[in-house]
C-alpha cells in the first residue's frame, strides 16, 4: 500500500522543469531510481524538493502456481479450490426412486424391517436376511439387464447422477479449470479446463449439469447458450496449439433455446463447433454420460471415438418432443423411445457409437466412483490407439466415422414385412380438363390391354382401374360440357334454371310445374343444337366417345363374367340332375336295351324304344326346368324363340304408338292437368273433384284406345295370338308347357280391350 504525505514545508520546486520519470523516476528503475522489488522488501521513506512518498507491501496466501503443496484434502484430483466454485456436497443426496424401481424397494423395506426385528428381539434373522439380499440382488439383475428405451431415458435423467466434474475429479491426478469466452462472458453450463490421467495432459470440456435445485438453476440445466459453445471452441484451439488431446462429456437435453441465445447467434456458434472439430489435429473422444440432444450434443461430439455410458442416451430429438409430433400426446414416449433407437446398444449396432462403458446394477449413481473408472479404462484405451495416427490419418478417421453414417445400398429387395408398412406414394389430383388428350388416350389404350389380356386368360377384369378411369373421364366430360355451356352464353341461365328446380324438387307435395319443365326442354334443345359451335366441341366428343367406349367394356365384361358364371352352375346342375339314382338309372337301363337292339339311329329304333327313349327324355327335362326355375331361368324351345322376337317387335310397336300419343300437346295438357287435379284432391277431397279425375282419366284412355285401333296394332295381335295357338298345338309335352307360361307371363303389352293410367309416370299399359 502506497501513501503519499505533505511535508509542512512549502513546497519550492519547480514540476515544470523536469516530467513525472525525472521526479519518480522510470518505471521500469522503480520509484526515485530504485527497484520496485526493493520497494516490495522494505519500508522507506524519502523527501525530495519537500516531499515524501511512503509505500507498504501487503502480505497475502502464497500459492506455488499452478499447483498448491496443500490441496483440498476432501477433494479429489487435486482441484484448485480458488479457481473454482465445485466443492463436494455437505448433504447427502436424497435417494430418488423410479417407477420401475419400486418393486425392489419394496424388497428393501422389508430386508430393514427384518434387521430391526433382529435387532429389537436379539433372534437370528441371518438365513433370511441373506435370502432377501439375494432376492433382492437377483431382482435387481433381471430388472437392469433387461430394461426398456424409455427406462434407459430416466435413468440417464436421474437427479442423483455422476455429473461431469464428478468424473473428472476421480479420473485426474490434477485438474485446472479454465474460465471465459474472451468475449465478455462465462457460460457455467459448460465446463473446460486442463488435467492429466497417468501423468498425460489433456483438454477436458464438457456439460455441466447441477446436483441439486440451487445449481441446476446456476448451471441453466446443462443447457449451454452461444457462450459457452464459444468458450469450447477457444478451448479447442487452445488443446490444438499446444497438442493436447481433447476429451468432452456430453449431458445436455440440448441447446438453450431462449429468445436471447437465438439472438446471440446460437445457431452460427453450433456451426462453428461442428466445422472445426472436423480440422483440430488432435485426436478426439467424447462420452456420453447421461443424455445428449440433438445440436447442443453434437457440437462437442464430433470425436474420432463416441463412447456412451451404459445407460445414456444420444438423439436428435426428446422421445416426448418426438410422441408430441407423430402421435399429438406426450403419453406415447415409450412408444417414441422404442422407434428413435437411441439407447447405446442400438446406437452401436447403426455405428454411431464406438463402445459401450459398462455400468454398476442400479446406474452409475449407484457406485459414481467405479463408474469412473471405467471411463478413465477406455479414455486411456482410446488415446493409446488414436496416438499412433499421424495427423492426416487422424483427419481422415474423423471424417469416416461420419460419412459411413446412414449409409444404404441400391437394389436391394426389401423385406416384405418392411415393405407392407410403407406408405404408397400419392399421386397429384388434377383438376378436370388439366389432362392432355394424349395422356388420357394412352390409359384408355393401356386399360384396352389389360381387358384383352383378362378375357385371353379368363382371369378377372381390374375392376378398380375401369372405375376410377370411368369417374376420370366423366369428370373430364362434365368440365367439357360446363366450358361449352360458359361459351355459348348459357351458363346464367342454368344457374338460374338449376335454382328453380332445386325450390321445386324441395316442396314435396308440389308437381313440377310444366311451365319450368318447358323452360328445361327448351335450354335442352338450344344447348343441342348449338353443341357444335362450340370451341371445345372436338375435345368434348372425343372424351365422350373414350367415356361410352370404357362404359361399353365394362358392361360386356360383366355380361360376359355373369354368362360364365351361370355356364358353370348350369353345368354344376345338370350334372346332379344326371347323378340322381331314378334318372341315371333309367338312363343306364335304356342305353343297355339300345346296344342290345344293334340299331345306331333313332329312327331305326322300334316303337316301343321311341316311346321310352321320349319318356326319359321328357322326366329328365322336367327336372332340369325345375332346377332352372330355382336358378330364376326359363328355358325356351325354338318356336317360342321365334314367337317371342315377334312379341317384342310389337311391344316397340305400341310402346311408339303410345309415345306418339302422349307426346301430343293435347293428351300431354290432359295428363298434366289430371296430376295437378290428383294433387289437389289429396288435399281437399270433394265430389267436384273426383268427378274432374274421372273424366279426365276417361278422355285420356279413349285417346289412347283410338290410337291402337288406328293403328292397326289390334289386327297384329290378334294375329300373333293365332300364331301362338299354333305353336302351344304343334310343341308338345314340356315345350307345349312352357309356351303357355310364356304366354301366362304376358310378353306383350297389348290384349285389345283394357288401358289403364298411373299418374306417377308418363304411360303404363296393363
């Protein structure tokens, strides 16, 4: 300590004639030409022109830097108690029990109970306190040698878990930690400093996590901001220019993700970590001793050699983040834990970890001091080997380890079980009239092909291709026509038509009222007739033409499976018919009379042959048209066919003539007239009314009644009638039968006498 005093002499001298060296003289002679290291020694006094200067040295500790001769006796590793605040707890942790843990407790309490009853009756409990130990012991075993990946996650998070300086104190014989980015902060979350295993220095670094509330809260979780990835990355350069390998514990959930870490660029420093781990010259191992997450891990792990503690964890994001985003709930962590492969052995099996450090049953809280050990054991392992590579084959083992990660091969099948759970790829849904005709020439051709190739092989058609093609192409016809319609100028009036329909489709008892039916058919027919004028009228029918082309195959196609199917259980049928003893009986008999007689023909067979040969002939077809009937067929002989074709050619006939008919604009006002009549009369039923329907009714079935006979339609069918006389007289036995069902069935539509009216269709005949 300097004083200066003021002597009671005035003071004469001149200060401008000399400068401060001359009056103190240099600072490198000390004061007034003396050595400081005299000053440091000895107590003066000196007056010069008048005034005396005084100077005291204090004494304080005296350390032999960097290491003390009396090191904290209660710290191992031979800690510098000044340069840091790390001291061993004065408390005992409180044991923390997980949930897959307190089947063992409950071991436990009952191993104490049993020593305090033998300690309270004197009695020997030994043979049992030892069964329950082994109890215990087995339990234990099973439980941690066979535990899930979400357990492993707990265990790596316990509160009472080995922290990084709790590990390197019990693997160094000397440790130093070193402080500060240089750039005006010291991140506590991550911890660097110099120490030495068997007499060798290396570059510690590593996560700090607190071991209790207090420093959990000082050491921000062992979530570091840029800072402390600064003061890593200084540390790094540090061990790089002075050659010290570099050694870093990873425990950390991950990078402190606040507003003001982005801010300070946490992101960029990450980056920097990353880039010049990859360049240091010396080697590098790094440990995982709880839990490593995602960047903030990494940008100190970009080691030669990643070990993980047995019970640690290593991934790119929480199995709770990760459950939050796939399955919406935290609660399907376990699940997530499972997927992410992220314990140390699977870790080891993908190549992303080097080794496994085995740890004490129980965790490494269990026994923190053998747990280092093992550390220091393949610390020391990993260095002897990565200390032989020269610097370029250093750098290049680096960079290995990480480009062989997640490494695959082309062309190699994948197995089925794997394969079933991949997701098919979506293909992009185009909007209608978006396809090229070209694009929707070449489906159709190759949707042609598989229908051919099907029907060669008479295998089933794809029914799921004909379909989606079909819907594709009434989508792309539906655009086409609403692009004419827009052209034409008729798209207002359709909006304003389909609104009006949709008010009368929603008023139920209300008829369509014939004014807006005739505005309908009139758009209709405008539409029609302008169709062709449109711009876009050869797309149009060119899809349309695809559209009816498909739709004609797919209905042939069904056709033809239905006719193919109803083959064979025809065949099925008639089979079991001939199977029937009474039948194949008869059968077997009258062939054995036939080869008796030696006659090859039927008409070389006497009477009595023909006769039996027709009777078996007329049960068999019996039978069979029962078998048929129960299939909901009907079997026709030759003249019916023909018979029929003339039915159906006069059922065309009238139903023309009845169209012509309604179409009429007198019939058709009457047919109105009487729906709106029937209408109100379920509303209001008068007499007035009644009698209005059946006059109306009348009018209409004598107009209709006119019609035929003008017609002519009643002389055809009284001539058809007679031709079917002559066809039930001429087919005898079962043809004759079925001729007159056929006729009972009522194939025409027309017998010459009865018309009658439904209101809720355009005609009907009975």
């Amino acid at each position: 300590m300097a004083s200066l005093s003021h002597s009671p002499v005035p003071f004469t001298g001149n200060l401008t004639s000399g400068t401060s060296a001359d009056l103190l003289g240099s600072s490198s002679n000390g004061v007034a030409g003396m050595s400081l290291k005299t000053l440091g020694r000895t107590r003066f006094g000196a007056t010069k022109r008048g005034f005396r200067v005084s100077a005291k040295v204090r004494k304080v500790k005296k350390h032999e830097y960097p290491w003390p001769d009396d090191a904290d006796p209660n710290v191992k590793g031979g800690i510098l108690s000044h340069l840091s605040d790390f001291k061993p707890l004065k408390e005992k942790p409180k044991p923390v029990t997980l949930d897959f843990e307190k089947p063992l407790m409950d071991l436990q309490k009952k191993i104490i109970e049993v020593q305090k009853m033998a300690n309270e009756t004197g009695l020997d409990f030994t043979d049992q306190i030892i069964s329950l130990e082994n109890k215990y012991q087995q339990a234990l075993k099973d439980l941690y040698t066979h535990l899930t990946p979400i357990q492993r996650v707990n265990i790596a998070r316990h509160p009472n878990r080995p922290t990084f300086l709790d590990h390197v104190f019990n693997i160094t014989e000397k440790f130093v930690e070193l402080h500060g980015d240089r750039a005006g902060y010291d991140d506590p979350a991550i911890v660097t400093g110099l120490g030495t295993i068997n007499g060798r220095s290396y570059m510690f670094m590593g996560h700090q996590k607190g071991r209790n509330t207090k420093e959990n809260i000082k050491r921000n979780f062992g979530m570091p901001t840029p800072h402390g990835y600064r003061k890593a990355l200084r540390m790094m350069y540090y061990a790089d220019h002075h050659g010290f390998p570099i050694i870093t514990f990873i425990d950390t959930p991950g990078a402190f993700a606040d507003l003001k870490s982005e801010e300070l660029g946490q992101g960029e420093a990450i980056a920097h970590n990353l880039r010049t781990m990859f360049g240091l010259k010396v080697p590098i191992v790094s440990i995982v001793i709880g839990e490593g997450g995602s960047g903030g891990a990494l940008a100190i792990g970009c080691a030669n050699k990643l070990l993980m503690l047995e019970n640690a964890v290593f991934y790119v994001a929480s199995p709770e983040a990760c459950a939050a985003i796939l399955w919406k709930s935290a609660k399907a962590s376990p699940k997530a834990a499972e997927k992410l492969k992220i314990t140390a052995g699977e870790l080891c099996r993908l190549q992303v970890a080097d080794g496994v450090i085995l740890e004490p049953l129980g965790g490494a809280h269990a026994d923190p001091y053998w747990t280092s050990q093992q550390i220091k054991t393949a610390i020391v392992d990993s260095m002897e080997e990565l200390i032989k590579m020269d610097t370029q084959e250093l750098l290049k083992h680096r960079m290995l380890k990480f480009r062989k990660l997640g490494g695959f091969q082309e062309g190699i099948p994948v197995d089925p079980e794997r394969k079933v759970n991949m997701k098919n790829k979506e293909e992009p849904i185009r909007k209608p009239g978006k396809t090229p005709n070209l694009e929707l020439e070449g489906e159709v051709e190759k949707l042609k092909q598989q229908i051919l190739k099907a029907q060669e092989s008479s295998t089933e058609l794809p029914e799921l291709g004909l379909d989606e093609m079909i819907s594709k192409l009434k989508r792309e016809v539906d655009h086409e026509f609403s692009e004419a319609a827009k052209a034409l100028g008729f798209k207002d009036r359709l909006v304003m038509l389909r609104e009006e329909f949709v008010k009368a489709r929603n008023s139920k008892d209300q008829p369509m009222n014939p004014a807006l039916k005739d505005k309908i058919e009139k758009l209709k027919d405008e539409f029609k007739q302008g169709l062709s004028a449109s711009p876009n009228y050869a797309n149009l029918k060119y899809k349309l033409d695809m559209l009816n082309e498909i739709v004609k195959a797919k209905n042939l196609s069904e056709k033809n499976n239905k006719t193919g199917t109803l083959k064979q259980e025809i065949n099925k049928k008639f089979k079991e018919v001939l199977d029937q003893p009474d039948i194949k009986g008869k059968i077997e008999e009258l062939k054995k009379e036939i080869e008796d007689s030696g006659v090859s023909t039927f008409a070389d067979l006497n009477q009595g042959l023909k006769e039996k040969f027709l009777q078996v002939k007329e049960e068999t077809e019996i039978k069979f048209t029962d078998v048929l009937k129960s299939l909901e067929l009907r079997v026709e002989p030759p003249s019916v066919s023909e018979v029929k074709v003339k039915i159906d050619e006069l059922n065309k006939e009238i139903n023309q003539v009845i169209e012509d008919v309604i179409n009429s604009s007198d019939l058709k006002n009457k047919i109105e007239q009487l729906k709106l009549e029937a209408t109100e009369a379920r509303k209001n039923s008068d007499s007035e009314s009644k009698l209005k329907i059946l006059v109306l009714e009348q009018q209409i079935k004598e107009s209709l009644a006119e019609a035929m006979n003008s017609s002519g339609l009643k002389d055809k069918y009284e001539k058809l009638k007679s031709e079917i006389s002559e066809a039930m007289e001429s087919s005898g036995g079962l043809y004759g039968s079925l001729v007159k069902e056929n006729i009972k069935e009522g194939n025409s539509n027309y017998d010459g006498s009865r018309v009658g009216v439904n209101l809720e269709a355009k005609r009907s005949l009975a």
